[in-house]
C-alpha cells in the first residue's frame, strides 16, 4: 500500500470516524427531531446540493467552453455532494451539526440515483459518450456512511446522555483537534494530487473556484432568504459548496477508467480547503451566543 493509499484509505477514515464521535457528543436527540420536525433548511439543503449544484456547473462548463474531458470531470464533481469533511468544517464554524449530518447522509444516499441519470447525460451532451453503464456501489457507499458517520455519531451521544460532564469537557478539545485534522487532511490533498496541481490549476483553477465560490454564496443566500438562523445557514453554505472529492475521483478513474476526468476534482480541492479554512478561521472565533 503506498503511502497515498494508506491516507487515503486507512488514515482519513479513521480521522473522520474520530471527529464524527466528539460531534455526537454535542448532540442531543432533539437536535435532529427538531430538524425533522421543521425540515424546512433540510429541503433547501438537499435542493441546493442535488439540483442547483449540477446546474451551476453544467452551466460554468458552458461559459468557460471546457473540454469534453474537462466538462465530464466538472460535472462529476458537481453531481457528488458534501461527504464528511463538510461535516468537520461545519463544527469548527459552530453551525447547525444535526443539519449537516443529516443533509450528508440523505445527500449521499439519495445521489446513488442522481449520479448515473446526469453523467450519463454529461456523457453524451459533451461527445465523450463511451457506452459506459454507470453503477455505483450502492451497499459500499451505505456501508461507509454508517461507518464513518452514522456509528460513531451516535456512540458520541451516548455518551453525552450517560456521561454528559465528561462529554462538555471534550467540545472545545474536539473542536481544536478538527482543526488539526483538518489541516492534515488538506496536506495529504496537496501530496496526493502533486503531481496534476500545476496541470488541474492551469485548465480549470479558475472554473472550479467560481463553482465553490459560487456554490457556497448560494447556499447561504438561499439559507438567509428563507429566514434561517445563522447556525443553519453556515451548515447549508459548507454543504452546498464542500464536495466528496474521494467519491469523484473514484468515479472519474474506477467507474469511467479516465483519469484526466479526475483533474477539476483535484483543483476544486485546494479551494475547497482554502474557502473552508477560511470559514473555519473566521466563524470559528466568534462567541456560541452570536450563533443564533
């Protein structure tokens, strides 16, 4: 295993699983029947993420008149929305975490279907249709929310509801250890994607920061429009502008077998970290009580 694979496959995992543990520690049950109950910001979430977002960047990949090669790997991107580390940037900004969870795991479930429907229609309108069926692994990509996500989230509110104390105690050490990870993670992106950044930035460095600028501003537009509070606004922004990128890279090289397709994904990640680092930076000092 080389040591991109061991980052990739071993090392993020289990960093995220991590986070996602002191996540549920700040979360209580009626965190998430809250949201249900009013599941406004969850549908404009899931608007913003599985509609809006592949329109933005079919339209970028118009404007800027890509490459077939390009336009695919743009539209890969666009149609893979926000995995864990939006999740991660959400906490270290104090948004609305149940939110974001939630809109993650609906998000991902739900793109199983959306996925093939607009690649295989990418594919064709860009002229690079190759008769490829596209499937994903639908039991895997489960299987990964549950494990990543949906486990340890839940073992960490246990523990809120059994050992609260204890659990208050680690919000801010969580919080500082996102951070960290955070960076890390961005350091591996840099790494593994070394030797296709000069190339991603030169092609499509330009388009896919309008597409996170873009994106995010979005978010938060629509989140204020509808009157939500800034907590829900910050997590529907990082979810409409936060990527999965390993889910688009697996995508670009595994499922399509081009890994030129997988170069916007490369470049989008730099900003993706830049942008939500920015955010995490910014949000992420102001007092709980301004969150409302």
């Amino acid at each position: 295993m080389t040591a991109t694979e061991l980052i990739s496959k071993v090392f993020l995992p289990l960093s995220l699983a991590i986070i996602m543990l002191g996540m549920g520690m700040t979360l209580i049950p009626v965190d998430f029947t809250r949201i249900i109950k009013y599941p406004k910001a969850i549908l404009i979430g899931l608007t913003n993420q599985l509609v809006l977002l592949p329109i933005i960047g079919f339209s970028l990949a118009i404007a800027f008149n890509l490459s077939p090669t390009m336009a695919v790997g743009l539209m890969i991107l666009a149609t893979c929305p926000g995995g864990p580390t939006s999740n991660l940037i959400t906490q270290v900004c104090k948004g609305n975490i149940a939110l974001s969870v939630t809109l993650t795991a609906i998000a991902s479930i739900v793109s199983i279907l959306t996925i093939p429907f607009i690649l295989s229609y990418a594919l064709e309108y860009f002229g690079t249709g190759t008769n490829v069926t596209i499937k994903l692994p639908i039991l895997d990509t489960i299987l990964q929310i549950m494990v990543i996500t949906v486990i340890p989230i839940s073992i960490g509110m246990l523990i809120r509801k059994y050992k609260t104390n204890f659990a208050k105690r680690m919000e801010k050490p969580m919080r500082i250890a996102s951070t960290v990870i955070f960076i890390l993670v961005f350091l591996a992106v840099l790494i593994a994607n070394y030797s296709i950044l000069g190339e991603a930035m030169k092609e499509v460095g330009l388009v896919t920061l309008l597409l996170n600028i873009t994106t995010m501003g979005l978010g938060f537009l629509t989140a204020k429009f509808f009157k939500l509070n800034l907590k829900s606004a910050i997590s529907i922004t990082v979810e409409s502008g936060i990527q999965n990128g390993t889910l688009a890279l697996v995508i670009a090289t595994s499922v399509l077998n081009n890994v030129e397709m997988g170069i916007p994904t490369g470049a989008y990640a730099i900003w993706m970290f830049a942008t939500g680092g920015i955010l995490m930076w910014q949000l992420g000092k102001r007092p709980e009580a301004d969150s409302l």
